[in-house]
C-alpha cells in the first residue's frame, strides 16, 4: 500500500482515539454526593510516526492537537438507586503538517452519558458502575480530509467503571466497548473495539495524590468499506504514564496526566497530556 494511501486510511479511522480519548483519573468512578459538578480538560496530544498493521513505522508525521473539553455532571438518585447524566463537549484544533498538510478546528462530535451504579459499599469503598455514552456527529468533518475533528456517524460506548479504595491507595478502571454506525459519506464502518484504561494512585497528604495511569484499545475485527471487509486495518494502542492530583479547595481541584504511546498497530504513536480542573457545586 502507498505510504500516503496508508496514512489516509489511519488517521481517517483512527483520529478519535487521540482527539477524544480521556482515560481514567483517581476517584473517578467514586459515588459522588448528589449534586452538579464541572470538568474542564485541556489536551495537548503530539505525535511523530504513523505505525502500520505490523506495528512498524510507515511513515514520518507531524500531528497536534490542541483540544478543550467541558464535562458538567450531575449526580442524583432514582428511588434508592444512585444515578448520573453527564455530557462532554469538546473544542480545538487539530492539524497534520508533513505527511498531508492538514488542519480541522472547531467543535468535536457531543457526548452524552448517562449512567448508573449497580454496587455500591461505603464500608469497604467499593463502587462498580455502567455507563452509555452516544457521540453524536455534530463535529467539524470534511469528507476529502483524513484530518477532522468530527466523524460524521453515531456511535456509542458501552462503560464498566469500577473503583476500589484501601487504605491510601486508589484503583480505578474502566472496560470500555464501542460500536459504530457507517459514516455515510465514505461508506466506511469502523469496527468494534474494546479498551482497558486504568488508574492506580497513592494519597500521599489530604490534599496531594501521585499516580500512574495506564491503558490501551483493541480492535475486534477490521473495518468495513462498502459492506465489505478491509483487510488490515485491525489497530491497537496502548499507553503509560504518571498522574500527579491536588486538591486546591474543599470543592476546587486540579489533575495534570503525562502518558506516552508505548506500542501501536495502524495509527500513531506520541505523547499525550491533560490538564483537568474539576468543581463541585
């Protein structure tokens, strides 16, 4: 396959992992009071290589992204059992300068997330919750660039958050499965993926956390163009980096996370950091 028909191929599939993507933080999956809170990310995702099936370097890059999202949530309870609804909405640019001198700015595909706890045991910190998420198309999208912030389809993930609190330490993870809808001016179907993100952490003072988070996705199958299977073009990604969270007031924190691509198969492989303010109502 050409080298820049492969890159097309890629980052056009594969371009929400980076742009979209949040992982996990410490006490995430936690019950929360009832009430609203808000979370603001900022995201600063570069890479300089586009990997191909075999895992090996196709191709030098120059991709960026600088993206912004805003997640207001809302905790609350329907009859006994606790509940949430949350909605992610996020904004920036992204931009390609070597390989396909490319660039998509504005808004990304909304996220809406309702959720619900299924165990909850204060006595051992215990919660286990699920979640559905339903991105809609509401992004930037054209459909002659590999480059964009949208995807122009439906799609949905399906959430299995778990939390686990012992003594200082702090386990989070998430099982992640998504399924997607064709985008329909393409005829392209991404295939389903499953992701394991995870979050171990250590309250070092009341108000200071150090952590290292982890995680990767795994496609179960390959993409579809015109009802058709593509051969090849199976991805996977797995990253690992260090968190560091503070709590700045009673209500008022901040969380910043470095993670590195460590491995890849059919998309790029680089640096990601998030910056996350967090408030509670």
């Amino acid at each position: 396959m050409a080298r820049r028909t492969l890159a097309v191929l890629v980052l056009a599939l594969l371009w929400a992992t980076a742009s979209q993507a949040i992982l996990v933080d410490p006490y995430d999956n936690i019950l929360a009071p009832d009430g609203y809170y808000g979370l603001v990310y900022l995201n600063y995702y570069q890479a300089d290589e586009l990997v191909g099936p075999d895992g090996d370097k196709a191709a030098d890059i120059d991709l960026t992204a600088k993206v912004a999202i805003v997640r207001p949530l809302a905790y609350f309870h329907v009859g006994p059992v606790p509940a949430a609804f949350q909605v992610i909405v996020p904004f920036g640019k992204v931009e390609e300068t070597d390989l396909l001198d490319e660039s998509s700015s504005g808004l990304g595909d909304i996220i809406f997330g309702p959720g619900i706890f299924l165990y909850t045991n204060q006595d051992t910190n215990t919660y286990v919750s699920y979640w559905f998420y339903v991105f809609t198309p509401t992004g930037e999208w054209d459909k002659d660039q590999a480059i964009n912030l949208g995807q122009n389809h439906w799609y949905f993930e399906h959430q299995l958050a778990f939390n686990q609190i012992l003594g200082k330490w702090v386990l989070d993870m998430n099982l992640n499965y998504y399924h997607h809808l064709e985008e329909p001016d393409n005829d392209w179907k991404a295939p389903p993926r499953f992701e394991l993100e995870l979050s171990l952490a250590y309250q070092l003072t009341d108000r200071l956390i150090l952590g290292l988070n982890g995680g990767g996705y795994w496609d179960l199958d390959n993409a579809e163009m015109d009802g058709q299977e593509v051969d090849d073009t199976k991805a996977k990604r797995i990253q690992f980096g260090p968190t560091l969270g503070y709590q700045i007031t009673d209500r008022f924190g901040a969380n910043l996370r470095w993670t590195r691509d460590l491995s890849a198969a059919n998309d790029v492989k680089g640096d990601d950091v998030w910056l996350r303010f967090s408030y509670a109502f």
